[in-house]
C-alpha cells in the first residue's frame, strides 16, 4: 500500500523478474536490523501535549523478533489494544509552552523516537490451501467475532452480498470459496494504486471501481468471505526488499488472512497477484520474507485510546497534539541484512 495515501513447509526459490510477468521470490529466511524511526520537527503554535502510539514487531509463527534497546524507551510504555491484540509503544510528550511551528533549543522539537529490533523472517506457505483441501465449515468460537463483522469501509451488505452472490461459492468448502473469491479479484480487478479514491481500503468504492491498490483488493475479499461466515484480516507491514541487502522502507504494504479450522489463518495477496499474473498460485496461502508483519485490524482502538475516530487501518505509528490527529509524524523503518 502507498503509504502517501493512506504482512508452514518453508522453500528457497530464486527466480529473475519476467518483464511484467513474475515477481522476484525472496529467499526462504532473512535476519536483518530494524531501525523503527519516528520524527516529528513541527507542530501546531501553542501545542502543550503529544500523545504518540508506535504499533511494535512481535513474534509470530513467522517471525522472531527481539526488541534491542528497550531501555531507551522508559519514559514511555507497553500497551496492546483490546480486540486485535496489537503491541503498541505509548508516549506523552509535554512541551514547553514557547513552542512553535519550528524546532529550537527551547521548543521541544524535534520529536524523536527509535526502537531498534533483531528480526529474523522466514518465508511460509500453508499446504492445505495449496491443495484446497476438504474442510471442516464449522462456524467458529466467540473470539473470532472482530473477523465476521462489518468495518466502516467494509460493509458486509449491500454491493458485498452483491458480488458475494454473482460468484459461484461452493457450500461447506471455507478454502475452496476463498480461492474463489481470490480468483474473482486477481482475474476482474486492475491494480492502480494512483486511482482517485484508492488507498482506503473502501470495498464499497474498489467493488465499483474494479481498480484500486492492496488495501482496496483485500478489502473486497475480506468483506465477501465474512458474508460467507468465513473470519478474514486485513494484515499491514512494511517492505524489506530481498535484492537489497540494506535500505528504507517508508510505508505498509498490506495482505489479507482468512481462517478455517483445523487449518488456522491462511494468507493471499489478490494485489500482487494481479500485478504479478505467472505468481497466481504464489500469493494464495505464501507469505513471503519480503514482508515483516506490524499490526492487523480495521476500525482500530489504541491504548490508551485515542482521543480521535477508531483508525481505519494501522499501518505506522499514530499522533495526536492536544487530543486532535497529526499528519505532520515522518517514520520509516531502516534495514539491514545481518
């Protein structure tokens, strides 16, 4: 996703980039340094007070991760927000009264916080979408309810139940009617991250528009498995490009996850399969060490939460001065393989 607009048998495969054909695969694991930066050199005249929330890289099925300067980050804390679990790093900042709208020795500017991470990321596939192997439909536990219902921009009804009912959904098969559904978007929609209007993740908007960038193709799928009752996520991480060996990264890219039982949260990526047509059979149920998860949700609360709307999407570190938005936070995540 262009962060202008608003992430279990392991394999190596290297292959060259097919002119408008194919993706480079990137190698079955990375260990690099994340340097997670976050800036902001001005603020409004008269701020008294910055609130800032960082989501944090955790560990995961396919990712270990190690925070390495903890003891940097005192003055501020550890939190998780109440229904997607994310880990955020949460800060106040009280500013002297002479600030201004530029930094100085009395001002309090710039704003500056680092969390610096070893991570080792490895590429992961799940067999059982591979094969679009016979499932159990059962309909699942309590805990899943963020991932069955509506966001704002995810309405489940309305054009979703309409293109959820255009496309032949075979009954009782949650892995078949994903691949279904994922197939629809990689075969009907055009990626085109400029469109007016793209960037959002609005399903409503993608499903007429049949264009759009990650957040808006996932969007469409999320929105048509949980009509079906099948739990979906939209999941948010930055770029770590295998063919550099160190570099910036300065926005998310983003994918979907859907989730059966016995087989548990299966990954596709309509996006990038869209772009990259030969990398089809690639993108549904791959996730590759190209992408370091962050954070996952819609609609999503902080903690403390924020004084603002529930965030659309969480894909970078959020402020707020004096209890009002702030677009003026820079952050970019430089790495570097190890």
């Amino acid at each position: 996703m262009n962060g202008a607009r608003s992430l279990q048998c392991l394999s190596i495969v290297f292959l060259l980039s097919w002119a408008g054909g194919s993706a480079a695969h990137p190698p079955a694991k990375r260990h690099v340094r994340l340097d997670f930066h976050c800036e902001m050199s001005s603020l409004p005249d008269g701020a008294q007070t910055v609130d800032l929330w960082i989501p944090m890289f955790t560990t995961n099925e396919r990712q270990d991760i190690k925070l390495l300067n903890e003891s940097d980050l005192r003055d501020g804390r550890m939190t998780k927000d109440k229904v997607f679990g994310n880990q955020l790093y949460y800060r106040r900042f009280v500013l002297p009264t002479s600030v201004g709208k530029k930094e100085g020795a009395d001002s309090g500017l710039p704003i500056r916080v680092k969390l610096v991470y070893d991570a080792e990321v490895r590429e992961a596939s799940v067999g059982a979408a591979k094969q679009l192997i016979s499932t159990n439909p059962a309909v699942p536990a309590e805990k899943f309810a963020p991932y069955l219902g509506d966001s704002r921009l995810i309405p489940i009804r309305g054009p979703i139940t309409d293109l959820a009912r255009q496309i032949p959904l075979p009954e009782g098969e949650p892995l078949r009617a994903a691949r279904k559904v994922y197939d629809y978007l990689v075969d009907t929609m055009s990626y085109n991250y400029l469109a007016p209007g793209a960037g959002k993740g609005d399903a409503v908007w993608a499903c007429n528009s049949k264009t759009g960038d990650c957040s808006d193709f996932n969007s469409i799928f999320i929105g048509v498995c949980r009509w079906r009752g099948i739990p979906a996520d939209h999941v948010f991480g930055p770029p770590i490009p295998s063919e550099k060996r160190e570099g910036d990264s300065k926005f998310c890219h983003c994918w979907a996850q859907f989730w059966v039982v016995d087989v548990g949260w299966t990954p596709v990526d309509p996006s990038r399969a869209n772009k990259y047509p030969r990398d089809r059979e690639y993108y549904f149920g791959t996730l590759g060490s190209t992408w370091i998860t962050l954070a996952h949700g819609r609609d999503v609360v902080l903690e403390p939460p924020q004084k603002g709307p529930p965030l659309n999407m969480l894909h970078g570190p959020v402020a707020e001065v004096d209890g009002k938005p702030f677009e003026g936070l820079r952050w970019w995540v430089h790495y570097k393989d190890q």
